[in-house]
C-alpha cells in the first residue's frame, strides 16, 4: 500500500508545489485504501509513460481517482444489455455484499 507521502513525492517531481501539500493530504485521507492505490498507480504509470497528469495535485488526484472507479451494472442490466451472463467487453460478475450479483468495469 502505497502512503499519501509516496505520492506527494511523483506529484513533487512532476511539478506540483508544496502549497498545496495540506489540502491533497485531506483530500487523499477520504479514499478507501483500495482507491488510495489505484490513484498512486494510474499516476505513476501515466508520468512513467509521459502521458498527461494534471500539475495542480489536487485535480490530478481527483481525475485519476475517478479514471480507476469502476463502472458497475445490476444483473438484469446486464442481462439486458447484452442477452447473456458471460463476461463481455471488460466486464466481470462480482458478488460484493454476498447477497446481489452485480457486474463490474474497471
């Protein structure tokens, strides 16, 4: 698990300004730690293949947090969509809460 400092240090060496270090770190405390590393990874990979990662550090962890949030449909909208239950275009049958079968897209 990557901690918001490891972070704050791509986000640094990208260009960001310690300003707005306080505001990010807050910011990045609302996120489940499961999000908290999805958004450290997407960030690292984009710098990584010199894509496009915002300087303002706390837009860049807002559109990368919502980049990685997964997509999710009902089993009937699913069902719907695409005439079956096997996994199409990306999406996977999930069973988060034991109880409701949904379908997930990263």
């Amino acid at each position: 698990m990557e901690t918001f400092n490891e972070l704050w240090l791509l986000l640094r060496e990208h260009g960001s300004s310690n300003k707005r270090e306080q505001e990010c770190a807050a910011l990045w405390a609302t996120y489940p730690p499961a999000l908290q590393q999805q958004i450290y990874d997407a960030i690292r990979i984009k710098l990584a293949q010199k894509k496009f990662v915002h300087y303002d550090p706390l837009r860049a962890i807002r559109e990368n947090a919502q980049a990685v949030s997964p997509k999710t449909l009902s089993y009937a909208a699913y069902y719907k969509r695409y005439g079956t239950t096997e996994p199409r275009d990306g999406w996977k049958m999930a069973n988060p809460t034991g109880n409701k079968v949904i379908y997930v897209k990263n």
